[in-house]
C-alpha cells in the first residue's frame, strides 16, 4: 500500500510527504517565499520539526501520521511487543511537541489502530497512517462544507491564522456553491502564519485577499463590511470554550461588541476535554516575539512573553462548526449522539 503523494492544488494542502529516505516537510517558515523541503531522517529529526515549527496549522498532524511510519521502520526486526511499545513511546513524544492541538493524539491513534489490526508492524503503521490521513481530509471537507452553507453569498470574511485543509476545503465548497466572499486576514505574528500561509493560500486560489496587522481587527469590525469571524479551532472543550492562536480571544470579543458572528471550526469538540481547565496551553520561549522572520525588533533589554493560544469563553462564540454540522457552544454533547463517535 502506497503513501499519499504530493498533489494538486494549494501548496498547503500536501505539504508532508512520506518517501523511502524519510519524511520531507515543506518548510513553512520561509514559504511562501523559499520553497525548501526538510527531510526527516527519523522519527526524533519528525519530532523536533514539529517543535521548531517547521511545519505548523494542520502540517504537525500529518508529521505525526508519517512519522510514526518512521518510528515503525526503526522497530523493524524486534518482537512484536517491543515494536508496539516502542511505537507508543514514540507517539507519547510526539504528542508532548505541541500539546494544546490534540490532533497530534489523534494521529498517534490512527497509526496504533492500523498496528493493532495487522500482524506486520511496519504494515501496520503504513496502514494506519494513510487512514488517519484519508480521514482527516474527508472529514475536514465535510467540515468545509457545513461553513461555506454559514457564510453569506457575497460578503467579507475576517481570519485569524486559519489555514491549510479547513481553509482550503471552506473555500472551494464556497466558490463551487456561487459564493463571492472576500477575506481580511490577520498577519498572525510572531510567525506571520496569517501573512505568509493564509493570505497566500487564499490568492493562490483567487479568493479577494486583504492583510490586516494584528491591531487591526477591532478596527476593521467596526467598519460594518465584515460578516463574519471565522476561524480553525486548535480545541474546543465539551463546556464550549475554543481554544485557538493567541489573538483569538480579542477577536471574538470585538466581534461580539460589534454583533458579528464567530465561527469555530473544528473537526468535533474534544470530549476529554470538559472544560478549559483540561487543555494544557502552550508557551512558547518569549525570544520568538522578540525578532520577526530572522530580524530582532526588540533590543536585548527586553523581553518576551508567548502563550501560543488563548481560550475564548463560550460566550463570545455564536457557532462550532463540526464535520457533522452547526452546533451552538452549549450543545456541544449532541455531536456524540449523532451516530458512530468521531473523535
């Protein structure tokens, strides 16, 4: 059974590839201006890309699929109990790079499942992986599709670091539905993700594309021209919270003063999660808000601070989008009863 290969449309959209010499990541903190692929050589080289944020948004997910390929090759030749242990301990490192999106949990899942069901590890893993990666891309263009149904037929749109299949998916079911929308993106810092990931995917698929700076939001909701805050959701807890990129919260709540609605995608609402307090935020080392794409910004007297994500009260969140449909905040359970569990 062969991997997934590199195919068309948006560059985001297959940017982790599986190969015989390892793992090749698009490296996303130069695209769009480099097109420079990283190759992982192991399963730890997979692991500290994600860390270094070589691969960011939807990207550490795949990272994790593939990789945990590679940890299976690494076990080849060891009993099979030592090789599926091995296996976990690998996917427990991968998880701990970036805890607070529990995607990463849910690759290791796939991949353990496709283990579990074969006698070969190795084929195992293989097979594991290309079922969590063709689940992920059907279920996120279901989720694309129950968003672009949300959003008006001619309209402008604010983003916030939303990228990759959500966006690309939300996207094409809008433009192949006859919808004009046109999207204010947020340049995201300190990574410029909303800059040079969002805004470019959005061009590169002739969607009308303006970049905002990050204080500009509140400014740009007041105008009146915007109909809608939509962004991905790294998490959202079962009590409704939504738990995105730092910046988020802001948003949501100039959005709810100025009575535009906000949309969270997420592909289902994390029922280990019952509220905020069981989603573990992320900091990052505060020198990253200290320099921008390689340039320092801030002498050395002073200091950084990154929390990664912030966490939006349901309160400020008028509708979770999941791949199963709408839901408000505080109807949330209903996914899971709504036949077979998706999470």
């Amino acid at each position: 059974m062969a991997a997934p290969q590199a195919g068309d449309g948006p560059a985001l959209a297959h940017s982790v590839l599986l190969a015989d010499d390892g793992v090749h990541v698009l490296d996303r903190r130069s695209f769009p201006f480099e097109r420079t692929w990283v190759r992982c050589g192991t399963a730890a080289e997979v692991a500290r890309a994600i860390e270094d944020m070589v691969t960011q948004s939807s990207g550490p997910y795949f990272a994790v699929l593939w990789g945990m390929v590679l940890a299976a090759r690494e076990a080849r030749g060891l009993p099979r109990a030592e090789a599926r242990a091995r296996l976990a301990e690998a996917g427990e490192g991968f998880i701990a790079t970036r805890r607070t999106n529990n995607a990463l949990r849910k690759a290791v899942a796939a991949v353990l499942a496709g283990v579990d069901a074969h006698e070969d590890v190795e084929a195992g893993a293989l097979a594991g992986a290309i079922a969590g990666d063709r689940r992920y891309r059907d279920r996120s263009r279901a989720l694309g599709g129950h968003t672009a149904a949300l959003l008006p037929d001619d309209g402008a749109v604010l983003t916030h670091c939303w990228a990759d299949l959500y966006l690309t998916e939300t996207v094409a079911a809008a433009q192949a539905s006859g919808k004009r929308l046109r999207f204010f993106c947020t340049e995201t810092r300190p990574y410029l993700q909303g800059a040079r990931l969002t805004a470019e995917t959005l061009a590169e698929m002739g969607v009308d594309t303006t970049l905002i700076t990050d204080g500009m939001g509140a400014a740009v909701l007041a105008t009146g021209e915007v109909s809608a805050l939509l962004t991905a959701a790294d998490r959202v807890t079962m009590d409704g919270h939504v738990v995105n990129k730092v910046g988020t919260l802001g948003l949501a709540v100039a959005a709810s003063a100025f009575d535009v609605p906000f949309l969270a995608m997420v592909q289902a609402p994390d029922r280990l999660a019952p509220t905020a307090a069981d989603v573990p935020i992320e900091h990052r080392p505060g020198e990253e808000v200290l320099s921008t794409l390689g340039r320092r910004t801030a002498s050395d007297r002073v200091r950084g601070l990154y929390p990664a994500f912030d966490v939006t009260p349901p309160r400020f969140v008028t509708t979770v989008v999941t791949d199963r449909g709408a839901l408000a905040p505080d109807r949330l359970a209903d996914y899971y009863q709504q036949g077979t569990a998706n999470d």
